[in-house]
C-alpha cells in the first residue's frame, strides 16, 4: 500500500505543533477502556478502531479516498472542544495494492508518548510500511537532525461484518447530543445498562437493575422526555430496549464535541440499536447490543414489577401518596411528528459522494449460558468519509469501497 | 404514614444537598426522623471506645416550601426510616438546576423516598426526573433508640477555630500518630498536641471564646461552668474518627463548639446559618 509511507506537515493553522495532535488523536482514539484497539492502514486511509473504547471525542478525521496511483493530500482535522487543527498528509500509493494490518493502539501511542517532548523537539512524522519484515515504521524527524526510529510490528487483520440495516428499524429519533447528555448525567457513572422505553410522544430513559436482589437496594431512577426536545421523532413500535450505558456515554461524548445531532434507529428488542453521526463531510454510526426479548419475559415473570410501556407519572399529581401507592398511567397527548428522513445506509456509484458504514458483530462467547443475551459490546467505530467535489478530483473515476469493520479476534486477557 | 415535602428555592436545595453530602461522607446508613417541625438524621452512637453518634437536626421551614407529614399514629406523629444518605445525596446532586424538587414517601417494590424533580427544558414540557431511593421503615418499638441525645455534664465547652484550620492541622497530625489529645480551658485557649517516641507536635489556640450556658436552645439550661478558668480539661480521640468528621463538613458553621464532659465523651456541634445544628 504505502510504500514511500506519508509525510505529514503540519498546515499551521490555530496550532504551532500537529505531532501533539496525531498523538492526542491516538490517545483519545484508545480511551482509557481500550482494549485491543486497532490501527488500521487501509487503502484509503487510516482507521482508528477503539474496540470498546469509551472515548474518541477528540478526533474527528476526515478522510479522502486515495486513488489507486498517483498522490493525494489527505486532510486529518482534529477537533478539541473549541480548538481545530488541520494537517496535510500526502500519500503515495502504487496501483493495486490493498493491504490491511492490524496494531495495537497502545503500540502506537508510545511513539508519540510526551506531549511535551514532542511539541518542543518534533518537526515531522513520516510512516512507513516494510511489509518484507512486517513492520510499520515511525520516524520521527526531530530538531538538530536526530532522528527516532521506531520499529511496531503488525498482524494480519481479517475482517468479519455483521449487517445491520437502518432503514428497516421501526422507531427512530433525532436529537441534539446536548439532550441526550443532560438525560444521562442523571444516571450513577457506575451504571451498566440503561432502558429507553418508547411511545408515541415520550421517551422514558430508566436504569436497568439486573438482579431482584439488587432491586430493593438499589436507587431507581427515571427520567421522561417529551417528543418535542427531539428534532425528529417517529415511533412506530412502542417497546422497550435496553442497551449499555458505559458506551452510550462515550458515543456522546463525541458527538458533543462534534456539535452535530446523534440519530438512533431502535428496533425490537434483542436488535442492534443504531446511533449515527452525520454531516457533509462523515458518517459515523455506532452500533450497540441489546438485551433480548426472552430476557424481559424472564424478568417479568420473576418480579412484581414488572415492565410497563407506560411508566407512572405521578409527579404532575399534587396529592399526596399514601403508603400504599396506586399507579396511574398518563396519557400521551398530541399528534405525531412527521415523516421519518430516508438515509441511504450504502450508496452505490456513480455518486461523487460515497459512504461505508459500520459493521459490527456481537460477540458470542461459547462459555456463556446460551440464553443469556450477547455480550454488549460496541465493536468498532469507523468514519466513512464522502468527497467533496474537486476540479482535480472529477475526472478520475471513483470505485467504491466495501469497507469492513475490524475482526472480533481480540484477547480477552488483553481487553482493559 | 405520609410524606410529602417540596423545595422550590435554589439555595435551600443546594444547602440541603450539602447538609445530606456531609452525612453521607460520615457513615453509611443513617435514620431519617420526620416530625412535622424537623428532620432529624440520626446515627444512633456506639460511643464505647471511639465509636461515633451524630445528630442532625434541620428546621423544616428553612428548606421546604411545602411540608406535610402525617406520622404512624397522631399519637405518634413521627416517621422514621433507614436510609443510606450517599444514595439521596447522589440523587439531589443531580437536581440542582432543577425548577422544583419533590421529596415523598411512596411505596413501589418496597418503600422509597421518591425525589422527583422538574427541570428546565428548552421545550414547552418540562422534564421530569425521578429517583427512588429505597428505605426501611424502622417500627416504633426502636424509636427510643433515636432521641435526642442529653448533652451531658460538661467541664469544658468552647468555640473551634475555623474548620479548615483545624482540618489542615489534623491532617498533618495524622500522618505521625492515631491519638490526639484534646486540651481546651475556660479561657479560650485550645491545644491539639500527639506525642510519639520521636516527636511530640502541639498546636495552640488562643482566644477562642466559650460559648455560655443557656445559649443554645435545645439544652435544658444545664449546669454553670466551673472550676478554674485555667484549667485545661482534655481528652484523648482517635485521629481518624476525628477526621472523618472534619472532612465531611461541607456546610459553613457559624459556630462550631466542642464539649469535653468528664465521661470521657467529646462532642462537637457546629450551628449552621440556616438553622440546623449538629451534634457529633
């Protein structure tokens, strides 16, 4: 793939040094619950794959797909709150080569370890591939001619997909990721599971308790949002789906920094929740397990209280509660909102404009009890990026890209 | 048993959520008494041997918009209940922006203190969070256990300097021994002083004022101080205890006084602005 490997400069915009920034993107792309994450060299770019990653809110990359000869400059723009930095890339690939490897971020972070050192001493970054000894090589060019070499072994990465299709999920919402941020900040930063359960006009986002032994222990709270905090709001299913919170929150802390609305396509459940990011220039969907239907019948049978689709809301009932409290259920008032948008999940060439998205796959661990539902696990992230017309770019023919998410093969001694 | 009380100003919830904080920080369960004047939150004390009690006694009418109680019986117009007070801290924490907040006594799979909060949304509904907050209604059998403790007999009481002070001192203090000796006189004179094979450290204060007697209301006019002025009546405390006490206080005394009696107890009470008193 990149034989002369790619020299990256720094375009000097808001920020003197983008060694800083490639590190911070590699550090933020790992969190701090990375596990075998993954850094991919694709043909067209490279991937930061947080496998359970809690955090990737400081990079937003945008990636520009490489021809198959010839040099392209590639853009990475990093975003960190308030402050944007843009680096030039410039790769060089021959005709025909698709490679794929895969590292362990964690390797690549100790090449861009201090910050400081690195901001005072590094002056360029150049990576290169020596597919002969297996090796990805950084060499950082560092003032008064010194030079660090450093050596990171790779592995063959497969790829395994697991389909998933946006469109044919019943119920869908928009919001903006300030919403959504204020409802789980509610929730105890310990909490592993939470459950949106969905009407006609109102969300109720509550925590999901395990055990009936926890239970009576166990603090539960309940947070209702009305259909019209939403941007969009089409519920066709009333259900109730429960999905991992701790990945929930990363996901949001991203698209915050982002700025941009977090979508959610839900289905039944037991189906992959859906969670995208989209603006002109990305597409980033997440995608989250959830428990099963089996799992709530269970529930139910065992607990007294059990799942209601429409929760109480006895806060707006002045009178006082006597000890022995009788639930009322509210009426949803009000029509609903309009028609669902039509993303298209893969579009086809000839567009200018392509998108890849994520695929992920649940992970079945043999050992467990076979009704158990599957790990909640949030795989990958990938960023597909989409071409914005160019003079230069359009008389060369575009071929899209099958892009596949990052193999399951991880090690369990290894994970954070 | 019933009970519904609602905050609407935002300093009065931010206070009590302090207040609740600061319990949460000295032990793990408390008891929770209603009366339909106060809230007592109580950790009936083990004082054998450095155990610790503590009692807090808030004016309902400082915090609550709307308060209504009714107890077990109108004989017994009171509701005590078991609670852990780092789960109705963490709960009011997340509320403080909130328009209102409600806190009942509900029963959903077992009996909770239900805090419901309306917060302010961009919206025209508003959003509503709940927390239920799971406790253990205590019989009226044990309730004796949870008066009010008598202040007793004391030799000396006097004023602390302030609390951070006194925390950054203990601090260090920690570090080098487990036991402080206490040292106050009649005269405003405090010393704190530890002592081990290698060094003896101790800190003096001066001009601490005492506080007189039939001062404060919920003592019975007790006895008048007496004895020489000078003399320094002490009392020896595990460190620690005393520093988990300090480290929790996030409320801004007014007045904190510590009380040394010749039963060996020490008790320290810090009077807060907003008319609620602690004895610890």
């Amino acid at each position: 793939m990149c034989r002369d490997g790619r020299k990256r400069e720094s375009a000097g915009q808001s920020r003197p040094l983008s060694v800083q920034d490639r590190r911070r993107a590699v550090r933020g792309a790992s969190g701090r619950r990375a596990g075998p994450a993954v850094c991919e060299l694709l043909s067209f770019g490279v991937r930061f794959l947080p496998v359970r990653a809690a955090l990737l809110q400081q990079v937003r990359v945008l990636f520009f797909p490489v021809f198959p000869s010839g040099s392209v400059n590639i853009t990475l723009t990093m975003q960190k709150g308030d402050q944007n930095a843009t680096f030039l890339c410039r790769y060089s690939i021959p005709r025909g080569l698709n490679f794929r490897c895969k590292l362990a971020i964690k390797s690549v972070q100790t090449v861009f370890r201090s910050l400081a050192t690195l901001e005072k001493t590094v002056e360029k970054c150049h990576i290169g591939l020596d597919e002969q000894k297996d090796r990805l090589t950084f060499t950082l060019h560092c003032k008064h001619g010194l030079l660090k070499t450093h050596n990171l072994s790779y592995q063959d990465s497969e790829s395994l997909e697991a389909v998933f299709d946006k469109d044919s999920c019943a119920n869908v919402f928009r919001a903006q990721p300030r919403v959504l941020v204020d409802t789980v900040v509610h929730f105890p930063t310990s909490l592993e599971e939470v459950t949106l359960t969905l009407s006609d006009e109102r969300m109720w986002v509550r925590n999901h308790v395990e055990d009936e032994a926890e239970r009576s222990k166990a603090v539960l709270t309940e947070l209702c949002l009305a259909a019209d905090e939403f941007d969009h709001f089409d519920i066709k299913l009333h259900n109730s789906i429960t999905f991992c919170l701790k990945e929930f929150r990363g996901l949001l802390l991203f698209a915050e920094s982002t700025g941009l609305p977090v979508t959610m396509y839900l289905d039944e459940p037991g189906s992959p929740v859906v969670l995208s990011v989209t603006d002109s220039v990305l597409e980033g969907n997440f995608v989250l397990a959830t428990l099963s239907d089996d799992h709530y019948l269970r529930q139910s049978n065992r607990g007294a209280d059990a799942e209601q689709t429409r929760p109480p809301d006895d806060f707006m009932n002045d009178d006082m509660d006597a000890y022995l409290i009788a639930m009322d259920s509210s009426v949803a008032p009000g029509p609903s909102t309009a028609d669902p948008p039509s993303l298209a999940a893969f579009r086809k060439p000839p567009a200018p404009n392509y998108r890849t998205r994520t695929y992920s796959e649940e992970e079945e661990d043999g050992e467990e009890d076979p009704e158990r539902p599957p790990d909640k696990k949030f795989r990958s992230l990938f960023f597909g990026s989409v071409l914005p017309p160019s003079p230069r770019r359009s008389s060369q023919p575009f071929t899209t890209q099958e892009v596949l998410a990052s193999d399951s093969e991880e090690d369990e001694a290894e994970a954070d | 048993m019933k009970f519904r009380g609602k905050i609407i100003d935002v300093a009065c919830l931010n206070h009590f959520t302090r207040v609740v904080t600061t319990i949460s920080k000295l032990t793990k369960t408390c008891v929770l008494r209603l009366t339909p004047d106060n809230l007592f939150f109580i950790l009936s004390g083990k004082v054998t041997n450095g155990g610790v009690g503590m009692w807090c006694e808030l004016l309902q009418n400082n915090f609550f918009d709307e308060y209504q109680m009714e107890g077990v019986s109108s004989e017994f117009n009171q509701i005590c209940l078991e609670v852990s007070p780092e789960n109705l801290s963490r709960a009011l924490r997340t509320v403080q922006c909130a328009k209102s907040v409600k806190i009942k006594l509900t029963k959903k799979h077992c009996a909770c203190l239900t805090v419901a909060a309306e917060l302010p949304t961009l919206s025209s509904a508003s959003r509503v969070v709940t927390h239920d907050v799971p406790v253990e209604v205590i019989p009226r059998r044990l309730w004796q256990e949870f008066k009010e403790p008598v202040m007793p007999d004391f030799d000396v009481s006097i004023y602390l300097p302030p609390l951070k002070m006194l925390k950054n001192v203990v601090d260090r203090m920690k570090n080098l021994s487990n036991f402080l000796v206490i040292e106050a006189n009649l005269n405003g004179e405090m010393n704190l002083k530890i002592q081990t094979d290698l060094v003896s450290v101790s800190t003096h204060f001066k001009d601490l004022g005492n506080p007189p007697w039939g001062e404060d209301a919920s003592q019975d006019g007790g006895p008048s101080q007496r004895g020489d002025p000078e003399l320094l009546a002490e009392a020896t405390v595990d460190i620690r205890k005393l520093q988990q006490f300090l480290v929790g206080q996030q409320v801004n005394p007014t007045k904190a006084m510590c009380s040394k009696s010749n039963t060996l107890k020490l008790t320290m009470k810090i009077k807060c602005s907003a008319g609620g008193s602690w004895t610890h």
